[in-house]
C-alpha cells in the first residue's frame, strides 16, 4: 500500500516537472505490488519513488537553467527505468537481478549529483555498491543455513 501511494506521488510530481504522460506508468508499478507481496522488492521500489518524487520536487520548485533542468530529467529517467527493473528482481529472487536496477539508479543519482558536486557528483552513484554487496551476503547466508539443514 505504501508502495502505491509513493506511485501516485511521484508520478505527478514527474509528470509537473516533465510534463510526459509516460510518468503515470510508476502507478502500474505501485498496483503490482499491491498484488505481489514481496517486501524487499516492494522497499527498494519505494526508495526509488521515493528519490524520483524528491528530484521531481527540487527540480520544479528550484530555480536551474535549461542544461541543469535536463540533468535532473536524465536523472529522473534513469531512476524511472531502475524502478521499473526492480520487477526483474521480484521473479528472480537472485541478489544478481539486482544490479540492472542499481546500476541505473546510481547512474540517475550521479547525473543528479553533478548539479551540486561537479563531475565528483557522479561518483555519488557509487554509493549503492553495498547494497548489492549486503543482498548477496543475505542470500549466501539463507544458501548456507538451508545447506545445513539438509545435511542434518
């Protein structure tokens, strides 16, 4: 449910800032999952709506030229499709299925980034890194606990 109204908020957010009608396809995304109920995937889509709604805000009431306004849309765009990938994720259940997802994310946020830092700005991507290094710990370690009850 959370996932769906952070959908409807960030997809008008987008939609006010981008005015491209694509953007109100985040609300598919928040009614599937309010079918699946898969939380991690469900966590990581909200985050990213989440981010999507707040450079759609910043970018919109934030005063940027031209070039800096079509930073935040690439940006904006690239976190789009990662949401979308997070779908990916959700039927794979593989830490490896995660990384389209990240790295398109990072990518947006680097873009984002540059406003504020520069070409460092893109670096700022980087800091999903451990995200995909924390979720193939957690399902090594689910692999390795279910190894062990079977040898049992």
């Amino acid at each position: 449910m959370v996932t769906l109204i952070f959908s409807v908020i960030s997809s008008v957010l987008t939609f006010f800032l981008t005015k491209n009608y694509l953007s109100f396809l985040l609300i598919l995304l928040g009614v599937y999952f309010l079918i699946r109920k898969n939380e991690r995937a469900e966590s990581l889509a909200g985050l990213n709506m989440l981010l999507i709604s707040a450079m759609a805000l910043f970018g919109k009431f934030k005063f940027y030229d031209d070039t800096q306004i079509f930073l935040i849309i690439r940006g904006i765009f690239l976190m789009f499709i990662g949401t979308f990938l997070v779908i990916l994720y959700d039927l794979m259940k593989k830490w490896y299925s995660l990384i389209p997802m990240l790295l398109l994310t990072g990518m947006g946020i680097g873009a984002i980034g540059y406003l504020r830092w520069g070409t460092k700005g893109y670096f700022l991507g980087l800091i999903l890194i451990p995200v995909i290094i924390r979720e193939y710990h957690l399902q090594k370690k689910a692999t390795d606990e279910l190894n062990n009850i079977d040898n049992k």
